[in-house]
C-alpha cells in the first residue's frame, strides 16, 4: 500500500525538487513561471507566510534555514516515522486475497492462516467455515514443511487434526456439506454417500501418519514416534483411534506365534521392541514381548545353569514393558493372564526358585543375608498376589499350578523359617541385651503360628525356646 497524492486543483503540474541545490533565491523555476522573490513564497492555505528572519524557532533551538534539517529534531522524528511506516504494511484484506501469491492460488499462506486464526479467536461461536478452512491451510502446510524435513510441520499436523476432529463432530458441517455435494452434482446426493465419507474421514486422516512411522521406524525412529503420537494424542474417539493403532502393528503380530514356536526368540522381542519405541502404550505390543519372554523363559528353566540367562531376560523385559503398563488402562482378557504369567515368573525370580530348587535357609551366613532373604520373599509375594489379582484362576493352569502352593505354603514358610534363623543368630550372639532376647521372642512367636504346617521347623522353634528360656536365666 502506498500513500496516495492529494489532486492538483490549481490547474499546475505538481512541482518534484531536482538534483540541484535548492537556495534563496536561486532555486530553479518551471518553464513559464516566474522565480520566486525571497519572503513571497505561497503558503498552504490556512497558514500565515514567514517572513525571512522571521521564521518562528522551537524553544532553546534557533532558526531554520532553508534547504536544511536540525538533527535533534529529525532524531525526534525517526520513531514516528518508523511506527507510521508499520501502519502501512501490506496486510491482505482478508485470508481468501492472503492465499494469492504471485497471480496463482496457493493453497495457504503464513498470511492467510495468520487471518484465519484471528478470526476464529475473536469469534463468539464457532465458525465452522473459518474452522474447515484452518483445517484444509494447516494440513497443506504441514506436508510441505514434512517433505522438507522440518520440525515445524508436527505442530501444524496436531492443529490440523484438532480443526478436523471439531468439523468431524459438527452435524451442522456436513449438513452444508450435503448441501453443496446436491448443488454440485445436480442431482440429490444419498444420504449414505455422506455418512460414509464422514465415517472414513479419521481414518484417510490418520492413516498417512502410521505410514510415515513404519517407513522411518529404523532410519528416523524419533521422528517415527512423532507421527504416532500424533494418532495417539489427537480428539478422534477412542474406538477409531485404537483401531489405527492396532492397524499400525497388526501384521507384526500376527507373526509372532510362528516366530516363537520356531525358537526365534531374539529376533521376535528385537522387532517388537522396535516397534514399541514407536507407540510404548500399545497393548498389543506389550502383550506380545510378554509372551515371547515367558516363552524363552519357560524353555530355559528346563535347561541346566540357565537360570542366570531367565533373569536377565525378565529384567530386561519388565523394564521394557513397565513404563507402558503404567501409562494405560488396567488390562483385561489374555493381556491380563499374559501380565499375570509374567508377575508369576518374577516372583520366581525375587524368590531365587527361577531354577530346579527353592532357596534354603540353611545357606544363610549372618544377619544381614537373612535381611536379604527376607526382602526378596516378600517381593516375590507381592508379584505373586499381583498375579492372582489379575488372573484367579491361574492355579486352575497344569503350567501354574505351583502359583497356589508358592502361595500358600512356599513363601510363607519361608518367611517363617527366616524369623526361626535370625533368632538363633540372636541367642547364639555373645553380649546380647534384654532387646535382643526381647526381638529373639517376638520372632520364634512368629515362626511358630506357621510351625504346625512344617514339623523340622516346629522342632527347630522349640530347642530355641529352650536356648532363649537359657539365656534370660
């Protein structure tokens, strides 16, 4: 935009001051006029002329002369002019003239989603025009900023899926719809033809995303979780969503049975745990590393001096897979008995009864190994009450029927039989106080609620009865 000239209503050309330089007296004259006399110069109208030295001065500054310009007062004026020259930006009339660019349509601009974005703020109801052009100007924006490889299409992406989530949701919006397709066509369009488009419109939206993060899941896998949050965290309904999740993954999983029943272990949690840096919430892919962990572990108890091997591969895959369970909803159906097997297999592994043989307590050393012990028979009673929480009937398994005997007499016993050991290290300690006899007590009465279910530990509970009724005499 440029500032327009005021018309000449005196019937002159309008006068452009030339390459010479302008003084009293000898400034140059259009052809056919005559010079101008110092002090007689014409005045605009309204304005009293200046006389030669006579001009008025602004206070502390002294005269003008003509041809030149003080320099504090054009420093004054530089910021004016500056914020007057911001006024005059070329700012479209509207988003519709911001998407001409070079006499071709585009189909956005910064501009035009610039307008657009105001215009939605400002509104008092939801333009539903406004929101569908926003949707359309983001999208295209972002696949071009994706096929230059910038960051900054994600943050269009995630607006645009929310604009078209709203549109998707708004009778009224396909209501119009329907109404320009009948316009269009010339002949009424069926009302299917409508709601299956409104239907499959989540899908063609989300399903270019999943694309990209299978094709950059091992080249650029950040940039692969990226385009599944964005499925992930966008306002389509939870059912659609899932089912683009789910169909991001499906053929995967469908390998995986044959895969584990070939013995390809390694390879199988590989792939899966790939895919999973992709989407660390997808049920399906933490139920599948569960079976192929409990799978290999299974196997491998049946091997001799594997048991360093199961633990390994249980950490390694609780580590993967807790994260993920802790994020999502409680889990149900085969992923819950899946979840269960391998809590099941972590008690083992806290119980130390991963191979052949349970733990003894015989092997127990000093104080502080029975300390030890006892931590991890209780972690393993968590785990296996975890177990049977998520899935009661595992006892009912042929494969997990020791769940319900770990349960009821394995650790507890166990435990029992820790209190007996660390009373005898108490009694039989030189120097003990009326705290060690007091604790060696309270111990040997907890070991004893279990000694009638194990006659070695009842006998051992009652010689340490006897050494303890010694030591307080």
């Amino acid at each position: 935009m440029t500032a327009r000239s005021e018309p000449n209503t005196t019937g002159t050309e309008p006068m452009t001051a030339g390459p010479e330089t302008m003084t009293a007296g000898n400034e140059p004259t259009a052809p056919g006029r005559e010079p101008t006399a110092p002090g007689n110069e014409p005045t605009a109208p309204g304005r009293k002329p200046t006389t030669t030295g006579n001009e008025p001065t602004t206070p502390g500054r002294g005269p003008t002369t003509p041809g030149s310009e003080p320099e504090p007062l054009a420093a004054e004026l530089e910021p004016l002019r500056g914020g007057l020259c911001a006024l005059l930006t070329d700012e479209p009339a509207s988003a519709y003239e911001a998407l001409w660019q070079g006499g071709e349509l585009q189909p956005w601009t910064r501009a035009a989603i610039r307008l657009w974005e105001r215009e939605y703020a400002h509104g008092i109801e939801v333009d539903i025009e406004v929101v569908h052009h926003l949707a359309i100007a983001h999208h295209a924006c972002a696949y071009d900023l994706e096929a230059a490889g910038d960051d900054a299409a994600f943050g269009h992406f995630e607006q645009a899926l929310r604009y078209w989530a709203t549109l998707y949701g708004e009778t009224d919006f396909w209501r119009r719809m329907h109404q320009r397709l009948d316009d269009a066509m010339g002949v009424p369009v069926p009302d299917e033809v409508v709601a299956q488009t409104r239907t499959r419109l989540p899908y063609n939206l989300l399903e270019p995303h999943l694309t990209l993060a299978a094709r950059l899941r091992l080249t650029d896998p950040g940039r692969a979780r990226r385009h599944v949050r964005l499925v992930t965290g966008c306002a389509f309904p939870d059912a659609i969503v899932a089912e683009a999740r789910e169909g991001l993954v499906r053929d995967v999983l469908d390998g995986v049975p044959a895969a584990v029943a070939e013995g390809r272990f390694a390879e199988t949690i590989g792939v899966l745990e790939s895919w999973l840096l992709l989407d660390p919430d997808s049920h399906g892919l933490l139920r599948a590393l569960l079976f192929t962990s409990r799978s290999w572990v299974e196997r491998l108890r049946e091997e001799p001096y594997a048991t360093r091997r199961s633990d390994e591969l249980l950490g390694r895959m609780d580590a993967l897979v807790r994260p993920g369970l802790a994020r999502t909803a409680a889990p149900g159906g085969e992923f819950a008995k899946e979840l269960a097997r391998h809590e099941f297999l972590l008690a083992l592994r806290s119980f130390g009864a991963l191979g052949t043989s349970a733990p003894s307590p015989d092997a127990l050393g000093s104080l502080s190994e029975v300390e030890q012990a006892r931590h991890r028979a209780r972690r393993a009673v968590q785990h296996v009450d975890r177990a049977l929480e998520l899935y009661p009937e595992m006892g009912e398994d042929p494969r997990y029927a020791e769940v319900t005997e770990l349960r009821s007499d394995g650790l507890p016993g166990f435990l029992a039989w820790l209190d007996a050991v660390e009373a005898q290290f108490l009694l039989t300690a030189f120097g003990i106080g009326d705290g060690e006899l007091s604790r060696a007590r309270r111990l040997l009465d907890a070991a004893g609620a279990y000694a009638a279910a194990d006659p070695g530990l009842e006998e051992f509970v009652r010689s340490l009865e006897n050494l303890l009724s010694v030591r307080r005499a």
